[in-house]
C-alpha cells in the first residue's frame, strides 16, 4: 500500500511520456492530477492508520525487494512511513494535486504533446520525491535525490529552445553535482562507519555513542551530507542555481522549488536527526550557514525587480531560516517551518504565476502596479499568503517562524538571533513592496497588455482563461467573454481588462490562502496554550524512539527527557514569559516590515529612488546579487573552462590521446615505407629470399 | 659405389639448376633449370634407395617425374599466356603484382 503512493504518479508519468502525444490536454492533464489525488487520499489513509498507533512504534515498513547483498551487508527497497515522513507525503502529494491542477490551465496554450511532456516530468518528479522521503535508507533516499534534480532539471528547461532556459537548467544540474558528490561521500563513510544505511540502524547506533566535540567521523559524515544539502536546498554557497531556475513554468517553480524540493536537505537533516545531534560541531555549521544564507538572500530580494525572482530569494531565505532551526538542534521547529512554506510560498508563486498568466507573460514589476481590482482574486490569496510569510500573528508563518526564532534565542545564539529578526524584517519589508508594486499604486500594465492584445496567440505564457472557463465560474468574474466563440471577442478585451486565474487556478489559489492562514495551527506553541501537536508528534522520528522494538513506556520516558531539546521538555513556565517577549518582538517587526514597505513603495516611492541613487553602490551590489555570480564565473568556472580547454583538450586529448593513437597509424605507415621494398612484384627475387630461407634453415640444423 | 659420389653430382646439379633460377632471363630457361633442379633431387632419392636397398626412392621419384610434367605442362601454358600479353619472356618484365 505505502509503495503505491509513488508508484501511482509514476504510472502517470509512463502514460504521459509514451502516449502522451495522442492524448488531448484535458486527458493527459487531467489524468496526471487525478492520480496525484489519488496518491493523496492513500497517503492520508495511510497516515491515518499512522496515526491509530501508538507513538513508540509508530511506523509502517514495506520492503519491495533486496537489492544489494555483498558480505554482510544487505540493502533493501524499502519505504517506511513515520512520523516525519507523513508531514512530507502529505505536503507533496497535497500541495502537489493542486499544483497539478493549476497547470491544467497555467500550461493551456502549450501543443498537446508538449502539454503531456510537461505533466509526464511533473508526476516523475512527484514520484522521486515520495521515494525520497519514504525511502527507509540513505541509497534509496538517494535514488529520489537525484530523480528529483534530474526532473528539476527537465522542467527548469522546459522551454528549452530558449537559451537562457537551458543554460539554468544546466547550472541547476551542474552546481548540484557538487552537492551531491558530498552527499555520496557521506553515504559511502556511513557504510564504512555502521555496515549500514537503514536510517533507523543508524539512529540506534548513533544513540550509544557520545557526542562528538571534536571534528571527527560523525562530523565529516554530516558535513559531508551537509553539502548535499546546501545544493539541493539552495543554502551558501551553492545556492547560485536557484534564482535563475525561476526559467521554469511557474507551476514548477512553486512546486518544486519552493515547496518540496528544496526542502530535501532539511528534510534529510530530519531524517538524521540523531546523527546530527552527535556532531555539534555540524550542527553549529548549519546554523551559521542557515542564518548568514536568510539574511543574505533577504538583502537581496530587497531590490530585485522580477516578481518571481523576489520570489526565488525569499524561497532561499526561508530555506536558510529552516537550516538555523535544524541547526539549533530544533528539528521540529526546522519541520514546522518546511511545512507552513510549503502552503505560503507555493500560494506566492502560483499567484505571481496568474499575475504574469494575466500579464501575457509580462514579470517585471515596474510594469504591474494597480492590479488589486482587475484580478481580486489573485490579490487576496496573494496577500494572504505575503501576510503568513511576513510573520503576521494569527498565519501559519508567524508560529513556524517564531519558534525557530525562540529556540535559536533560547540556545544562547543572540547573533543568529539578530540575523533571524532582522532577516523577518527584510522578509515584511520585501513582500509588501513586492504586493504594493504589483497590486496597488497606478495603474502601469497598460504598455504590455496593449502590446500583447493583438499578439495573444503567439504569447507562449498566456493560457486562454475563456476557453475552459465554466459558466458558472465563480472564480473568474471578470472573464465572461462568450465561451463558445473565444477567438474572436479576445481581442477586444485583452485591451480593456484583464482576466483573474480562471477556475483551475483559482482552486488552487483559494486552497494554498487556506492553508496559509490554518496550517499553523497544528503547532501552536505551549507559551499561547497550545500544544505544539506538530512537534510532539514529530518528536519521536527524531529521537529514533520509534525504531519498531518493544519498548516499556519507563524506557521510553527516559530517553525523550534525556533527547528533548530545552524549551520543549524543560520549565515551560519561565520559558513561556521568554517565548511570549520574543513574540511580541518579532510580531512588531513584521508589523514594521509592512509598515516600512508600505511608507516608502506606495506612499513615498521617490524615498527609495533617491536612495537607490544616493547609495548606488550598495544598490548596484544588491541588484547584482553581491556579484557572486560573476565571482564563481571568474574564480570557478573560467579557471575550469581554461584547464578544460587548454589542458585537457588541447593538452591532454589532442596531444597525448590523439597523438597516441595517430602515432601508432604514423608508426605503422612508416614502417611500411621500408617493408614493402620487399614485395616488387619480382618473382625471381621471391624465389631468391625462399631459397635463401631454406638454406638457412637447413644450416641452422646442420650446425646446431 | 659409395654414396658420396652420387651425393656430390645431386648438388652440383642442384646448384646448376638453383643458380639457372636466379641468373637467367628467360622463362623457359627456367623452366628448364627447375626440372634439371627436380632431377637433382631424384637422383638423390635413387641413390639412398639403392643404398637403403628399399624401393620407395623409386617409387617417389616416379611421382615427382608426375608431377614435374605436370608442372612443365602448366608451365609452359603459362609461359605462352605471358608472352601474348608483353612480347616478352624476361621475367622482370612481369612486376606488376605488387603494392
């Protein structure tokens, strides 16, 4: 049954790869959002039956088949369904049924085959990633790792006639090699280490040995995994890929980079929890990493100008954010936070995605402006979502994110702390000028729209609202152009208005603002008379307490009070006056994040013109990016670039290899000139050398 | 008569009939010196037959009187065949089968 949940997609991707060109869109599409429901409804089965247990043995296993036996150490394909495992396979199927059925129209205007290629990789890379985190050891984990920047890579240059399209994809794939060259090594010293890589055999193993205070094996181990993690999640420094994967179909990058692959390395951090929390060493690592990479991207998402590239900064600041908590020893918080993203940041992009789908393909938001009532719908979920990410109290992104923020405060890190804050700032402060440049203040589309208005069959992006709208949309008010006759009115109203996310997108919208608002609700915090539900449910996947033995409840309380992080098992009751000030604090700077953004992009916008030019140094430097783009070009790419072609090239393979191998036809051809002096047609010189061969022979016995 | 005299005449013919081979220029002298080279060598199985008081020296020669006239058949077929072609019968006229 838990096999099912991946192989379900995955059977939607061999339909859609291999008759997917003679399926018409609404068959391909609506077949690979079917099954990805389906997928859904048997994961919440199965976590329901997950949740019938009791939490010692809290654990569905399936082993499919043994697939290595060397010696004595033996791999299986297994799945294994826990407690943290569920939160993902919710996530992932969930969120992605209905960024499957966004697409259905999002991709409308795509031709038939390209449509079912398009969903065939979406329900690839839906099938690897529920590999990934039910895989129950590190090689099938692995497995999906790789499928999954394999999909992330197919669908960053789905439009791979465009050049800088591929060229993302490329990177992406590239700069994740380094990741996962690291994660290799990890997985390969884990052998070496334990004889195994059953997450579970690890944990227990891990769980008898001290913890590590100098660098030593469990150190290198999970810095090696670390590094994977810094590539698949986008963290310093590997987090290059990122921003320019924004190339991809909207869809994609809300699925797959923001809600679920780029959670991976957190999510492996997870799934490692103990042998993370043996190796402080990593773990302080992490957090500096996580918390320099929030701030660091938030500096930059300040300026940019392409509304998914903000977007795409945000995603890595909120990844960074994950990171510190994973770092802090805080796995549940670090969950949490995945979690409440996932609905956030995926509703973002789905709603940049209808901004653009609206704008013909338009993502600069110098030319948005004012579009509040022209797409209302669009507007709220995308406002809601901006308030849960900014931190507002009340959305699913203030719980998350304030009790990173606490337990990082409450391990004594002040710095990181400050980093985390002043990175909530910058998070408030560049989502509301992102919703005030796009939503409100005037009205600055009217270029674009009238450019496209007659060019609308060309436009690759623009899906056609019209032509599939239901006539009873409640979705889509503003689009009731005739739905029969669709070519023809479209025209005249492309220049007039501008149509919200038809109904597929609008679900999809509608569902993602819910579940920004409730989702933080599963965790509301001790210090507000909660339970933190999420995080005692979670507890026991990292603690590895639930590793499917026989446990006598005694046994069980001694371990969790010995594991529990401090602040969850320790005085709730002064930690709760702390947890409530930090909360207080970082609220009021959410409110002034919005309050700032909105003072300075709606109501004054020449202040930050005038700051752009007043310090054009430090803005040129953010709107670069730091420049570390063109720092990795220089001190990376061009050394290798040169080596490669100097070297190996020119060097290695023309001189030696080529040189070897046209040097053995030189040799030969050489010889050959002397050789065949021999052979003059003379038959009497023939007869010559036979006779003086048999002499010879004859002498050679004579003599011996 | 001891075998040695025979011996020495076989090679005196045989090297008449190798150095015929080598030195001349025309094929049917060479033809020729190879039967006088063939005849060489019956001599010698004639002789160690006597000598071994065995008939098979005989007996091969026999064969090798065959087949030499087979050979000269051939031979000389050939020969002709040559001649038509290049109005020659110097075997350095015949070089072309090479590289």
């Amino acid at each position: 049954m838990l096999a099912l949940i991946p192989l379900i997609p995955f059977g939607g991707f061999l339909v859609n790869a291999f008759l997917g060109k003679r399926l018409p869109k609404s068959v391909s599409g609506g077949l690979a959002t079917l099954l990805m429901v389906i997928s859904f409804i048997i994961a919440v089965t199965q976590v329901s039956a997950l949740m019938g247990m009791t939490p010692e043995n809290r654990q569905i296993n399936q082993t499919l088949f043994t697939w290595i036996t060397a010696g004595d150490f033996t791999l299986d394909v297994a799945f294994r369904l826990d407690a943290l495992s569920a939160v993902m396979i919710l996530v992932i199927t969930g969120i992605g049924s209905l960024i499957h059925l966004y697409s259905t129209s999002y991709m409308h205007e795509e031709t038939d085959a390209e449509f079912a290629r398009f969903f065939s990789y979406l329900n690839l890379f839906c099938f690897f990633m529920l590999m990934l985190v039910l895989g129950s050891n590190v090689l099938v984990m692995f497995v999906g790792w790789e499928g999954v920047g394999l999909c992330s890579y197919l669908l960053i240059g789905y439009y791979y006639e465009k050049k800088s399209a591929s060229d993302a994809a490329n990177k992406a794939f590239i700069v994740n090699r380094v990741g996962d060259f690291a994660f290799i090594l990890g997985a390969l010293l884990l052998v070496v280490t334990f004889h195994s890589l059953d997450f579970t055999t690890i944990a227990l193993a891990v769980k008898e040995m001290p913890k590590e205070v100098t660098f030593g094996t469990l150190s290198l181990i999970t810095l090696l995994m670390f590094i994977g993690a810094t590539g698949k999640s986008a963290q310093i420094p590997l987090y290059v890929w990122l921003p320019d994967a924004m190339e991809g179909p909207t869809p994609v990058s809300a699925l797959i980079h923001a809600a679920t692959m780029v959670t991976a390395g957190v999510y492996m951090i997870g799934r490692n929890a103990m042998l993370f929390e043996h190796a402080p060493i990593t773990l302080t690592i992490v957090a500096i990493i996580g918390a320099s990479t929030a701030l660091f991207a938030g500096t930059i998402g300040l300026v940019q100008n392409d509304i998914k590239r903000v977007l795409a900064y945000s995603t890595v600041s909120q990844l960074g954010y994950m990171f510190l908590a994973m770092g802090m020893g805080a796995f549940g918080a670090g969950i949490f936070h995945l979690y409440t993203h996932a609905f956030f940041k995926a509703c973002l992009f789905l709603g940049s995605g209808a901004v653009i789908h609206s704008l013909h393909g338009e993502q600069d938001i110098r030319k948005m402006g004012g579009l509040k009532k022209h797409i209302p719908v669009t507007y709220w979920t995308f406002l809601i979502a901006s308030v849960a990410i900014a931190g507002v109290p009340g959305l699913a992104g203030f719980f998350s994110k304030d009790e990173i923020l606490f337990e990082t405060f409450a391990h004594g890190h002040q710095i990181l702390w400050g980093m985390g804050i002043l990175t909530s700032l910058l998070t408030a402060t560049y989502m509301f000028r992102l919703v005030h440049l796009t939503f409100h203040g005037e009205e600055r589309f009217h270029e674009v729209v009238a450019a496209h208005g007659h060019a609308a069959h060309d436009a690759p992006a623009h899906a056609a609202p019209d032509s599939h709208a239901a006539p009873d949309s409640h979705a889509a008010p503003d689009s009731h152009a005739a739905p029969d006759s669709h070519a023809a009115p479209r025209h005249s109203t492309h220049s007039t208005h501008l149509h919200d996310a038809p109904w597929p997108m609008a679900t999809a919208l509608i569902v993602l603002a819910l579940g920004s608002i409730l989702a933080g609700y599963v965790g509301i915090p001790h210090a507000l008379g909660g339970h933190n539900a999420l995080g005692a449910w979670l507890e026991p996947a990292f603690n590895a307490t639930n590793c499917g033995q026989p446990m006598t409840t005694g046994d069980l309380a001694g371990i969790a009070i010995e594991n529990c992080a401090p602040g969850e098992g320790g005085e709730p009751a002064e930690n709760a006056g702390l947890e409530l000030t930090l909360m207080v604090v970082s609220s009021l700077v959410a409110l002034a994040g919005i309050g700032l953004a909105t003072f300075l992009w709606l109501k004054n916008k020449q202040i930050p013109e005038r700051m752009a030019q007043q310090y054009s140094g430090i803005h040129q430097l953010l709107l670069n990016k730091y420049y570390v783009d063109e720092v990795y070009d220089a001190t990376i790419v061009q050394p290798i670039k040169v080596v490669s072609t100097e070297g190996l090239w020119r060097g290695f393979d023309v001189k030696l290899v080529d040189g070897a191998v046209n040097g053995a036809g030189y040799f030969v051809s050489g010889v050959s000139v002397v050789l065949r002096l021999l052979q003059n047609g003379s038959v009497k010189t023939y007869a010559a050398s036979m006779f003086a061969g048999a002499v010879a022979v004859l002498a050679y016995y004579m003599w011996r | 008569m001891p075998i040695g005299y025979y011996l020495v005449l076989s090679g005196l013919l045989f090297s008449i009939g190798a150095a015929g081979v080598f030195l001349r220029k025309n094929l049917i002298t060479l033809l020729l010196s190879v039967e006088i080279m063939l005849n060489a060598v019956n001599l010698t199985f004639v002789a160690f037959g006597r000598q071994l008081g065995t008939n098979d020296g005989q007996i091969i020669t026999f064969f090798v009187m065959t087949v030499a006239a087979a050979e000269a058949a051939v031979g000389l077929a050939l020969v002709i065949g040559l001649f038509r072609h290049r109005e020659s019968l110097n075997p350095e006229a015949f070089t072309t089968l090479k590289w």
